[in-house]
C-alpha cells in the first residue's frame, strides 16, 4: 500500500539493453561441486574462512558495490534522501526491500518535486510510511517540511488536519529522534502537543505557532539547540530550558503583546543568544551567568516605550528587573554585537540602569549608537565595559559591505581613565567619511583613540 502513491510495480521494472547483451554473452558455468576442506600443507589446520560483513551482500566484480556495504552503512547513505526516494530503493534488489525501514533519517517533505501530490495522496503515504518503519530502529535526524506555494492556500492550507499533524509529530518523538526539524508555513497552525523526550538535543521550528504551554522545555532535559524562525508566539510567558545553550529567533518572528507582559526567556545554561529580525515588544533576559556570545536587534515594529505602554512602564510587569530588559541578561557576556535598526528607545531605556560588563572583550556597535548629539548610548557602554579589548562600529552602510575601514590607535599621554585600559583594537568601518563620520571620529578622539586609513 505504501508504494501505491509513489512507486511502480516490480513487474515493470525493465533492465538495461547492456545488461540483457551481456547475459546473452555469457557462457554457461557447468556445476562443480566444492573440493572437501583439506587440512593446510604446512600447519595440518583446515583453510581459514574468509570474514563478511554483516548484512553485506558478495561485492559485484561486475560494478555493484555499494550493496556490498554493510547495512549501517546504507541505512546513513538513505537517510540522506527524501522520504518517497528512499521507499522506492525496495524495488532495487531483495536486499534492498526492507533498508528504507531502518534508515537513521526521515525527510518527509510536501514540497518535493516539481508537482508535488495532493493533500490526501501525501497524508495517506505519511500515515503508510510511520506505521511500517521499523520500531526498534534508531531515528537520528527528522524534517517534516510542509509548505505549498498556491498563494490562495497559503495561510489555512492544512485544512482540518491539525490533529493528524500533530499526531504525526508525536509519533516521530517516540521514535527518540535526536534532531528534529519541523516546518510547517500555515499561519493557523497550533502547534499544541508538549515534547517529552529524553533523547532530543536540536529542534528547529519554522513557521509555527506556539502557545504558552509548550515553551516550557524542562521535560527534554538534554535539548541543547533550539532555532525558531518565523514563528508566532501567542501569550507565551516565559520560554525555559535548563539544559538549552544555543537560543535563535529569526526571520520576523512574532511575539503577541496581548498577554499583558514581555516573554520572559530564562535559560541559565545558554551559551549563545541571537534575537534579530522580529516585530512586537522584546522579550525579557533572565540570568544568563554562563553566556559567551550575543547578538540582538530591536523589533521592527513595536511600542515606542512611552508613558502609555503598559508592559514597559508597569512595575508589576517588569518586577525584578529594575526595568533592564535586555542589556542585565547581557552582561555576562564575552563577545557582544547590538544593533538597533527601528526603535532605539529599548536600549535608550536599558542605559538608565546599565550593568557592568565584567566579561566583555569584543563589542560591536552601529551608528545608533551614536546618534544621539553627545553619543550617550556609546560613551555608557564604553564606561562600563571596565575588560573590553575589542571595539567595531559599523557606521551608516547598507548591508554588509563598507568601502572604508579605519583603526584607532592609543596615544598613551593621552590615554582617558574612564574606558578599558585593554583596548588596544578599535575599527570603524562606512561606505563614505562625511560629517556623521568625522563627529564619531573626533568624539573617540576625546578617549586618546587617533585613526589611520586601510
């Protein structure tokens, strides 16, 4: 049944016009019978037998090899192929008819192919293809990738089978799947099942819409990455992890202000944080005693931290944090980069109460940063950052590219005592030196910091 939808019958499985000549070439063996074991002229022992591999089949002096491999082997080089690709290797040989049961991988994309099935055609050999897989195989790495590209199904394209769906992921978590990607690009999705697993480290999810209740990952007590890109997160409270040390939000994430409060991130054992391209409000950093390397980027869109946004200026809201959401769960940090591209009201508000950054070596700044007329938002940073080692602005260029680079050097006699006595690398990089440019250069200028041209 599972091979109904994307595969051929057997019987029609033709051979090349070369194999066929061959054939017809080769002469016929007559039948020999095996010569009797005959002990060795020198030792008196019989003849050595020699070893095969498990479940490797006899090499093909002919050009077959990779059947002669053993079936570990095969089942890795099949986890690297799509689901439907995989099923059809049965039809190879009968060594081949069972492989793609015990493969380490699973890709089942919709998207796969040029015309891709319907709906129900790819929900049946999905349903086909868990259910036949073999149980007591090890599943090492998933993708469910689910998209469609009819602009009219584009947003509520799954239908009613949201139950299906989950169950499905369900399924393949029991399977104790190590690393797991689900994309799913159906903005009505509820992605409403906890994971309970004991063996997933990495899980990436792509356009997906999750609530309150399954950002607690405290029951995957070895989850070590977690990626969301494109997500939705709808009165999400807090997102945890004890194990978690690898933290990304990307690609215009969304976090709803509609529950009243920031989500609050709290991952003690996070190593590295990347917040960029996302709309609505930031989320609140916990403590992160245990972080080498951040970067964020402010929301496209969001409040602008008035004395009208509740969830900036309540204090019930924000109790503990001294109204420090961001840069407080920073400041352990030892390589840091901030950018602010639409709304440099939330680090303007985190420089009120900024902390120390004991650990900082490596700091990198755009021109937000000096934008203010007596660059309050660099020299607050600059002073407390007593180790920093490390300086980069990348000043007014679009994109990654800049045509101007300049490093700063110290003169000792005029060296200031109110920044980092380790500063020995400072960089700034444009597109063009005009007047924006010179006011930043003359204002490090102040520090002792002089710049000669790359």
């Amino acid at each position: 049944m599972l091979l109904q939808a994307y595969s051929c019958s057997p019987r029609t499985v033709q051979l090349p016009a070369e194999w066929w000549r061959r054939l017809l070439r080769a002469p016929a063996r007559p039948h020999r019978r095996p010569p009797a074991a005959t002990p060795h002229l020198f030792t008196g022992m019989p003849p050595r037998k020699r070893g095969k591999l498990d479940g490797a089949a006899s090499p093909d002096p002919g050009g077959d090899r990779i059947s002669a491999l053993p079936d570990d082997a095969l089942h890795h080089v099949l986890s690297f192929l799509p689901a439907e690709d995989a099923v059809r290797t049965c039809l190879l040989a009968r060594r081949w008819r069972h492989l793609w049961k015990s493969a380490t991988g699973l890709r089942i994309l919709f998207d796969h192919g040029n015309e891709p099935p319907s709906m129900e055609k790819f929900r049946q050999f999905v349903i086909h293809l868990l259910l036949l897989r073999k149980r007591d195989s090890s599943l090492h790495t998933c993708e469910l990738r689910l998209r469609d590209s009819s602009i009219h199904r584009r947003r509520h394209w799954l239908g009613d089978d949201e139950l299906g769906l989950n169950l499905w992921i369900r399924h393949i978590v029991d399977c104790e799947v190590r690393i797991l990607r689900l994309e799913i690009q159906d903005l009505y999705f509820i992605f409403d099942l906890p994971l309970v697993s004991q063996h997933l480290t990495t899980l990436a999810l792509v356009g997906v819409a999750l609530i309150d209740n399954l950002c607690n990952f405290s029951n995957c007590p070895n989850l070590e990455h977690l990626e969301f890109a494109e997500s939705t997160f709808s009165g999400v409270l807090e997102i945890s992890s004890k194990s978690l040390k690898y933290l990304s939000f990307s690609n215009y994430s969304y976090f709803d202000m509609g529950s009243h409060s920031h989500t609050l991130i709290c991952t003690p054992s996070l190593v590295s944080l990347r917040l960029d391209m996302h709309f609505c409000s930031l989320p609140v950093l916990d403590s992160m005693p245990s972080l080498k390397e951040a970067f964020l980027r402010d929301p496209i869109e969001g409040c602008d931290c008035d004395l009208d946004c509740y969830t900036c200026n309540d204090d019930d809201v924000l109790v503990g944090y001294n109204k420090c959401t961001l840069l407080q769960g920073l400041s352990k940090a030892e390589n840091l980069t901030l950018m602010s591209d639409y709304n440099w009201a939330y680090f303007c508000r985190d420089l009120e109460c900024c902390p120390t950054f004991n650990n900082l070596r490596t700091l990198l700044l755009n021109e937000w940063w000096c934008a203010h007329p007596d660059f309050y938002g660099l020299n607050c940073i600059l002073k407390h950052s007593p180790v920093l080692e490390k300086l980069t602005l990348d000043l007014f260029t679009k994109g990654p590219q800049h045509k101007v680079e300049m490093i700063g050097r110290y003169n000792q006699m005029e060296r200031s005592a109110t920044i980092s006595k380790d500063l020995k690398e400072i960089r700034v990089k444009c597109e063009v030196v005009n007047k924006k440019v010179y006011k930043v250069l003359k204002f490090l200028g102040t520090f002792g910091i002089h710049f000669l041209f790359k």
